[in-house]
C-alpha cells in the first residue's frame, strides 16, 4: 500500500517595506476622510515575497461610507506596479474583516485605524494574516 502525505506548500513570508513619504500620505488621505473610510491603491514593486510600496494612487469611480470603502476591481487598468491596497478603519481595530479579504486586491492589504498615527497601520495577506511593516527614509 502507498501512502501520499501532502505536505503543504511552504510560501515565503511576505515583508512589507514603505517609505515614509508613502507612509506620511496614507496617514494624511485618512485622516482627511475620518470619520468615513479612505482607500487607496500601493504602487510599489513586489519581488519574491518583499513588497516595496513608494507610491500611492486615489482609485477611479472609489465611493466610500463609514463603513465602507471600496472601488470595483473591473475598472482597474492592469498595472503591474499595484501591489496592494490600503484603507482606514474610522472605528475599531485595524483587522481585515470579511469583506476586506473578499476584496483582496495585489499582494498586500494595509489597515489603518484611528487616530491615524505612525503605530496605527498594519498590513496583511490575502489569508489576514499580519505581515511585518517596515519604513524607510528613502526608496532603496
Ligand atoms: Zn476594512
């Protein structure tokens, strides 16, 4: 008899690393939007498993709500330098719900919650799990 044993695909931990530039205008764009949710697209580069984001781009046709923020992915250009999105939280906790990992889009989702400060950003993959968030001064 022969048995098969699986073994489950070891994927490489993603990191995320940003600039501050990236970084300080994620922040701004939230803060403009509380208390409704902002979202916007990574622009960066993704390279076995290290994403760089150090652009930031508004979506087209975005609506937003309190509890809402999203953009309908069909109306995206396919650009290879999106690498994620990222948007606010305006109440709770910086953890993706349902909704956020259905409409996972790129490599990376990147939650911010109030009051918007350098420690009040997280970033997760397409399972919610948290990914090391790094940032730079400069672009590398
Ligand atoms: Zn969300």
């Amino acid at each position: 008899m022969l048995l098969i044993f699986f073994k489950k695909a070891e994927r490489p931990q993603r990191t995320v690393t940003m600039t501050k530039q990236a970084r300080d205008g994620i922040l701004s764009y939230c803060k403009i939007h509380h208390p409704n949710e902002g979202i916007l697209i990574l622009r960066g580069k993704y390279k076995k498993g290290l994403i760089l984001v150090d652009g930031l781009v508004i979506p087209p046709f975005s609506h937003t709500g309190p509890t809402f923020a999203g953009f309908p992915h069909t109306f995206l250009p396919l650009d290879p330098s999106y690498v994620g999105t990222v948007h606010s939280h305006p109440t709770g906790i910086a953890k993706p719900s349902v909704t956020d990992l259905h409409n996972f889009f790129g490599f990376v989702s990147i939650i911010v919650q109030s009051p918007y400060e350098d420690n009040d950003m997280f970033a997760y993959d397409r399972d919610g799990n948290l990914l090391d968030l790094t940032v730079i001064l400069d672009e590398i």
